[in-house]
C-alpha cells in the first residue's frame, strides 16, 4: 500500500520562520506523540521529553502505532516489549526532571480486525489507548481512489465508510479515547473540504451519538493545523456539538511525527475545548482514571 508522508499534507506555512513559535508551552499534557518506534517518525523518546521540560509540559504520552493488517507500515514494526522498555526507561530518567511519560499506544481500528486488537488489548498493559481510523488498504482513502471515489456520489455516501468504522471504534468498548474525529476530511481534501463538510454536520451525529454512548473521550487533535484542511480533528463546531449531545470527556494531543511538531498549535485546541464548555480533559494513568483542569486563560 502507498501511504502520503506527512509532509505531503502539510500546509506551507508550518513552521516558526512563518508563523513565530506555534509550538505551545505550560499545558498539563500533550496526550499523542509518536516516536521513532513507528515508521512514520525518527524522533527519539527523550527529544519530546527535553521538548516538554524546555515548554513547561509536564505530563506527555507516547502513543505509537499498532496495525493489524500486514499491509501497514505498522504491523509487526516493532515489539510490544520493545516499545514498553523504550517508554519505560525514558519515564524513569525523566520522572526526576518532572517530565511524567505515559506509555500509550495508537491502535489502528476496522472492524475486520477487531478480535486481533481485542486480543492484543486483552495481552497487554498499556497506561493509555487512543482508537483510530486511518485510511486502512482496501478503504476508498487511498489518494489514488480518492477523486473516482467522490465522482458521483452525494456527501453522505462518500464519508459513510469511514463514519462507519468510527462508529464501531466507539462501540468495541476497546478505548480511552477516539482518535482524530473527522480526519477523513485530510483524505478527501481537495477534492470535498472542510467547507464542505460543514454544510452537513448531521452526517456525524450517530458517530458522535457512539463515542457519547461509549463514555470514551473525543481527542481534539491540534495536527490538522498543520495540515491542509488547517483546522483540528475534529472542527470546533464538532466539538462543541459532542457537548450538546451529552458528551463529557475530551482531550488534547498534538499527534507530533517530528521534535518540532510537539504541542503544535495545541493551545488551540485547548481553548476550543474550554470554548465548547468543558473544564478538564479526560485520561488515564494506567489503573487511574483522571479529570486534568484545564488552564486559566490567558490575556489576549
């Protein structure tokens, strides 16, 4: 399978030249970080932990990737045992420094492969579980399908595969959290945008309604400020709607591949959280489920 490296999605003006620092500072946590222990990131575990302790960040999860298809980048990448010592280890230099590092994981869910992850999850001692939809082989989110994919279709029938994974993500049972809501909108774009989107909300209501349902957190994901679609995952309005509807647990991550990716634009996501309402972010510290208050505003 052919998969886009990040920097293909990438909006032109990411980085600090163009834009002064984005990368945030004093936030409780950045709750989605990969390392160089899944194949689309080089970056060492202790760059992020410097990165949180020069930003006054002192909580960060490394969330790297698992996949259950063999056609992945990440199937069988490395080794559970592999990845818990590298986290480990790093948790117990660093807890002295006041950088408490939570070994996480991003688990790639489709329903054909819910029994593997359900055994894998059943295996395994995590701190923290983000369940994702990505754009998994056989899906029509590969770039190469994608025009022909929403070539004569309505809206609802074009985002209907993904919506329907997510929905069955939420329902498994099987995560702390759902992982960058609405991030189908970096596969369609350009060819159906963010505006686009907008126009219907009503197509994520019963993914919405699930994750509500399921008690799992929304993550607001603050890495599509650096892409393309220049918004986060999910938008703000769906957020804010994910509150209406009942919601009651969110959370905040950058989803960084690179050292200078690390709490990109996370205040951001930060404040449309507390914009939509909420007061704390929702996580788990292996055995301890945890309410995290959300920081005073700052004066604009």
């Amino acid at each position: 399978m052919t998969k886009l490296g990040e920097r293909e999605w990438e909006a032109p003006d990411v980085d600090a030249s163009a834009s002064g620092d984005p990368q945030s500072r004093d936030l409780p946590l950045d709750s989605h970080l990969h390392t160089d222990q899944s194949p689309d990131s080089a970056v060492p575990i202790d760059a992020y932990a410097a990165e949180a302790l020069a930003r006054g960040i002192p909580e960060i999860a490394i969330t790297d990737h698992v996949d259950f298809d063999p056609r992945d980048p990440a199937y069988r990448y490395t080794s559970y045992a592999d990845r818990e010592r590298t986290v480990r280890d790093a948790a117990a230099r660093w807890g002295p420094r006041g950088v408490t590092i939570r070994f996480g994981v991003e688990l790639t869910y489709h329903q054909d492969w819910d029994e593997a992850a359900r055994d894998h999850l059943a295996r395994r001692r995590y701190d923290y579980v983000i369940g994702s939809v990505h754009e998994w082989p056989d899906s029509p989110y590969i770039r190469s399908r994608v025009r022909g994919w929403v070539e004569s279709r309505t809206l609802a029938d074009v985002v209907a595969p993904y919506l329907e994974q997510v929905t069955a993500a939420a329902r498994s049972g099987l995560f702390d959290t759902i992982g960058h809501f609405d991030v189908v909108k970096r596969y369609l774009n350009p060819f159906v945008t963010p505006g686009d989107l907008a126009t219907q909300p009503e197509l994520y209501e019963p993914a919405l309604r699930a994750i509500v349902e399921s008690g799992a957190a929304l993550e607001v994901n603050s890495s599509g400020l650096r892409h393309l679609v220049a918004e986060t995952y999910p938008a703000p309005a769906t957020v804010t709607r994910f509150r209406e509807l009942g919601g009651e647990r969110v959370v905040a991550g950058s989803d960084a591949h690179r050292r200078d990716w690390f709490a990109f634009r996370l205040d951001q996501a930060y404040r449309l959280i507390a914009e939509a309402g909420f007061e704390s972010l929702a996580f788990r510290r292996g055995e301890d489920h945890v309410r995290i208050a959300l920081p005073a505003p700052r004066a604009a």
